[in-house]
C-alpha cells in the first residue's frame, strides 16, 4: 500500500520556544517526532547565518517536549548538498526542519541536489517537514526574497517597485507564502504578489502562528496564537498591474480576503474556509 505524504508544518517564525505549557507549534512537530520506531528531527540550518545558535535554541526547545534526539544537518555551500555523507544524516528521520534565515539560501545551495531530491521522496514517504520564517517562505513553488512591507517614507504604497519573487522548493504548490505578517505590516506586498499570480492563494502567517498542511495538501488547520491571512486572486476583475508606475497604488478588484485564527481549517482544494471539526488540533 503506497504511504501517503507526510504533513507540512509552515510557520510564521518567532514561534514559542520557552514556555513550559505552550509551544503548540513546537509540540505538534515533536509529537511527529517522537515514534515508536526511534524517529528523530533533522534541523536544517541552511538559511541562517547563525547555524551553531540556532541549533542550541532548538536542542533546548525540544528537549523540554521530550525529543530525545536532535540531529543538525549545516549546509553552507553546494558541494555540502552533493557529499553522500550529508544525504545519509537524513535516514531515519521523521521530522525534518527548516529553520529562518534567507529563503534564497535554501534553494541556491540546495536546488536539484542529491539532498534535495532525497528530501523530497523522504516527504513522500511520510516524512513530516517544517519550515519557520525563511524556511516557511521556501515551501512553495513561487517564493517572496524581497519587498518592503510598510508605507515608504514619501507615504506611498510599497507595491512591486520593491517585489522580488523566485521559485521555491515546490513542497506545497499553488502558494505563496508570506512570514512575520502582521509583525511587519505585510499585507501591500502579499496582495502584489497574488496580482502578478492571481492563480496562487497567498498565506501570510503571523508571528508564533503556523499550519499544518494534511490529507495529501488538501486542506490546513491553523495553530498558534495569531491570524492567518489567506488572499485569494481568482476572482480579480481588474488590477492596474500592467499600468502601475513605481511610486504608484497597485488597484485590484474582486479579490477575496479570509482572515483565520486558530483551530480554523481551510480548504486549499476548494479555496474556502472549512466549518469547525471535533476533535480540534490542540
């Protein structure tokens, strides 16, 4: 019988680290990681510049939800990606995790590598990946690198002047995924991403908020304790897109907006919230 896929957990980044009685994002990827069969987490540190820090922080993280093991697989150049040393870290894993950074790093040191392609057939035989911050961003087929987030200083609209878009990992298709959302007045550049690709749903995740994506990529449920913003382009009648100057105000007509908080679940499949489910995802 073919395994499904594992799930996908993307996070807004700044997820809870400390406290003893939250860490919901934190303990949905240990609960993953702690089998029966001694599957463990995989840290990739790719994206940081700060590998040896942030692999202390998540070393500490999960040991306070009882991840007895904890490997960090550090790539800091291509040829790192190719080595069958560093491929084989990833056996036996059930959790692999990718931590924030540069989203750019990602994919220039890992795309169409050894590594990479072992990531991906690990994920399709059920492995779970997590991605926060950069790592979020990398998940989907289109990624956001760059683009101011908040009014500039002459009091324009930060629109595509600023945008920078490239493809991503391709883990989860038709989204863009945006991070640290309300944090850091993200919504302008979300929108302009989804007109240049009204087929994508962008998400944008607020801080220590995350989904987990499930049954096959279909739908996600949100944990955390902030708002998910999904922007749907679809139905855009209209955009000045083609028409904008770079000082301009991107208008975009008939675009759908659904606002998420946790417990919520939405379908990817039809594009729609989805009613309240019992069981709820703690």
């Amino acid at each position: 019988m073919k395994r499904q896929p594992g799930d996908l957990l993307i996070i807004g980044g700044s997820e809870d680290k400390e406290s003893d009685e939250e860490q919901a994002i934190l303990r949905q990827a240990a609960k993953k990681a702690i089998t029966e069969d001694g599957g463990h987490i995989v840290l990739l540190t790719v994206a940081t510049m700060e590998p040896e820090q942030t692999a202390e922080t998540y070393r500490k993280a999960f040991g306070r939800l009882g991840v007895r093991r904890m490997e960090v697989l550090d790539i800091r150049n291509r040829e790192q990606a190719y080595e069958p040393a560093n491929v084989e870290k990833l056996s036996g894993a059930s959790v692999l995790f990718f931590s924030g950074g540069d989203q750019l790093r990602i994919t220039s040191q890992m795309g169409g590598s050894p590594l990479l392609e072992r990531i991906f057939a690990l994920h399709q035989e059920g492995v779970v990946i997590v991605g926060t911050s950069a790592g979020a961003a990398a998940m989907s087929g289109t990624m956001l690198i760059g683009g101011s987030g908040s009014a500039t200083t002459n009091g324009s609209n930060p629109c595509l002047s600023s945008l920078a878009m490239a493809p991503g990992l391709g883990l989860l298709r038709g989204v863009i995924v945006d991070s640290h959302f309300s944090e850091r007045g993200r919504f302008a550049r979300l929108m302009g991403a989804v007109a240049q690709n009204p087929h994508n749903l962008g998400i944008g995740l607020d801080e220590d908020t995350a989904v987990l994506v499930r049954n096959n990529d279909e739908e996600f449920t949100v944990l955390g304790s902030g708002g998910v913003y999904v922007i749907d382009g679809l139905g855009i009648r209209f955009t000045s897109l083609s028409d904008m100057h770079t000082q301009g105000i991107l208008t975009v007509h008939d675009a759908r907006v659904h606002v998420l908080a946790r417990n919520d679940r939405f379908s990817l499949k039809e594009r729609r919230p989805l009613p309240p489910s019992a069981p709820s995802v703690p």
